[in-house]
C-alpha cells in the first residue's frame, strides 16, 4: 500500500546539468543504450554518449543554451540519484509554445517519475505564460500514456525527421 503510494506521488528534485554529473550520466546513457526497447526512442544516445568526453560536450552545449535562453534541461533526482532528464526548448516560430523532451533511465521507469517531473516543469511554464507542447512519435505509447496523466490532451499529428508524431498540448493542471 505504502509502496504504490509513493509510486503515485513520488518525490522528484530538478537540478540545472552540472559537468560533476558527467559519469553518472554517462551511466544512465550506457544503461539506456543497454535497453533497445528506450534506445528506439532515444536514437541519439545510442549514436553520440560513447564516452565520457561526450557526456562533457552535451553539459556544456546545454549550459551553453540555457545561458542564451533557448533550451532549459534537468536531471531528474530521485532518491539523489540521476533517474533522467527533462528539458524544454522555446520554439522559434511560435515563443509562446515550449517543446518539451524527457527520458528516464530504464531502471527508473514505471514510478510515476516522469508524470511528476512533466507537472513541475509544466506549471513552471504556465506560470511564465508559455504553453507546454509535447511531440511524441505516434508509437511511443508509454510517453503518450505520460502526457495524459499530467494534463496533456492529443491536438492533432505532425511530421518531425521524416515520422510521424502526435501532438499533445497542455490542458489542465492534473
Ligand atoms: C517515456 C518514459 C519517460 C516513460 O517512463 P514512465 O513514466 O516510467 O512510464 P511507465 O514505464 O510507467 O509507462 C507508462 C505507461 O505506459 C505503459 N507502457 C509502457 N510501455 C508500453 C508499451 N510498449 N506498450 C503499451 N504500453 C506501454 C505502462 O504499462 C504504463 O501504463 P499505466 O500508466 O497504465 O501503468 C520512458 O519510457 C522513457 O524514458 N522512454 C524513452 C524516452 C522517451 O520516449 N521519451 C519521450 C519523448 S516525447
């Protein structure tokens, strides 16, 4: 009873990437490219989190991003420990819309993380007057599952790199 309590609710903290992460994250990304079922969605990882060095050159692109204002990312801590990362972007053509992307690693799925880390990041958004968007590939039936916990409705398909994606926009606070 406890434990699916806190499966419902659980505690997450958002923390700005820091290069100290770097071999915790690279963990993680290892753990995810282990995983062909999240790697799918995740193609990126598996091409470029090789090393390291790469996880160095991801934290400060994104340092770099979030200084001009464009991109804003943070790991997902739960119980101190690097579950994930969640991160919106401020669209160039419309700047009121914010995409957002998340990820967890495999071993911290199925605990409502990620339905916790999107309501904290979205009534960020709200608060700021910006609207949460979410783009996900119309096969990504966990992250669809996500967005509608935490308040997303389906608006409509679009298509980004060649697929296509369904388009979930902020509804309500959940
Ligand atoms: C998306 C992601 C963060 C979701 O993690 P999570 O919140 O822990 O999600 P869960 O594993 O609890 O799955 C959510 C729901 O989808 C269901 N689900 C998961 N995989 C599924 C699949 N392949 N087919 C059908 N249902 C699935 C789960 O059973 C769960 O259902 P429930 O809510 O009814 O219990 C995680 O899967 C991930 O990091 N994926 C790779 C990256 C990604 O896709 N990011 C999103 C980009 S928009």
């Amino acid at each position: 009873m406890e434990r699916s309590r806190s499966f419902e609710n659980p505690v997450v903290e958002l923390r700005p990437l820091n290069i100290d992460m770097q071999v915790e994250l690279f963990n993680l990304f290892q753990s995810i490219a282990a995983n062909p079922r999240m790697s799918l969605h995740l193609p990126w990882i598996l091409r470029d989190m090789t090393s390291t060095e790469a996880v160095q050159g991801l934290i400060v692109s994104k340092q770099k991003k979030e200084a001009a204002g464009v991109e804003f990312a943070r790991v997902i801590l739960s119980n101190s420990e690097i579950a994930g990362v969640i991160s919106y972007s401020l669209n160039e053509d419309n700047s009121k819309h914010a995409e957002i992307g998340y990820f967890l690693g495999p071993t911290y799925t199925g605990r409502g993380i990620a339905v916790t880390a999107l309501k904290v990041i979205t009534s960020g958004l709200i608060s700021q007057n910006l609207q949460p968007v979410l783009n996900i590939e119309y096969n990504n039936i966990a992250s669809q599952k996500v967005a509608i916990k935490a308040g997303f409705e389906y608006s409509g398909d679009c298509i980004l790199h060649n697929s296509r994606y369904y388009q979930y926009f902020f509804r309500r606070l959940g």
